[in-house]
C-alpha cells in the first residue's frame, strides 16, 4: 500500500465528504430515482470519486465528514449542488430537507439561519435558478 493511498489529499477527502453529503440526500427517501443517480454519476466523475470510493460511500455514507471549504461561495456553491440532488427527482421530501438542514449547518452557515437558508435554496433550485443567482439569493437569505 503506497502512502499516497494512506493519507487521501485534503481536496480528495473535501470530495468524497460532499459525495457522501449528496448520497445522503438522495437516500432519505429510501428511494434514488434515474434522476437521483445520473446526477450522481455526474458528480462522482466531477468530484473525481473512484469506483471502489463510490461503494464504499454508498455502503455507509455517515462515514465521511463534510469538510467545508473555506471560501464561502464554494460553501454556496456546494449547497447549490446538494439542493439539486433533492428536487433531481422533481419531488422534495421532508426528510431530504431535515437532512439538508444538518447539512448546511455542517458546511459552516449559522445554525439559527439553516432553516432559512435550506428553504431558499430549495425554493432556488425548484425555480431552476443558476448558480450566479442562486449564489446571490443565497447571500441575501444569509446576512444577519
């Protein structure tokens, strides 16, 4: 086993902790639609996920730490690509959005704001908004 292999690089495990974030979302219904998993194909190959880190985060999920990063707009931007794994299926569930609301306080936003931040961004992403405007309504939601 090579050490490279031991110690996964900071970028790598910021990856495979927002994988395992978006596998979350897309089990708490129990069900992953065809959407559900072509956005998550998508963000595997995106987010440079192997194959063999794919099963392993889908076998247990919980395993893996957000690991927010530091800038804010990649934080927004990670949201935004959380919150598209959620309406994939065209459909949002209670329990996505109770998994979503642990999440954003994970990737750093104030836990008094989760709430409200999570239901404009579902309401952002139901209302097929980009990233430019979603990172903007996002910014507005947030300042306290």
């Amino acid at each position: 086993m090579s050490i490279s292999s031991v110690y996964l690089s900071g970028g790598h495990k910021k990856n495979m902790g927002h994988f395992a974030s978006i596998v979350k979302l897309a089990i708490a219904d129990e069900i992953i639609t065809d959407g559900e998993q072509q956005l998550l194909d998508r963000l595997a190959k995106r987010l440079h996920i192997s194959e063999e880190d794919y099963k392993k985060i889908f076998k247990n999920p919980e395993e893996y730490p957000i690991n927010p990063p530091v800038s804010y707009d990649e934080r927004i931007e990670r949201l935004y690509n959380l919150t598209k794994m959620i309406y994939a299926d065209k459909e949002v569930s209670k329990e996505e959005v109770s998994v979503l609301k642990r999440i954003v306080v994970g990737l750093g936003f104030p836990q008094d704001n989760a709430e409200k931040v999570s239901d404009e961004a579902v309401h952002l992403v139901m209302n097929d908004n980009d990233l430019e405007d979603f990172t903007k309504a996002i910014k507005r939601v947030n300042s306290i």
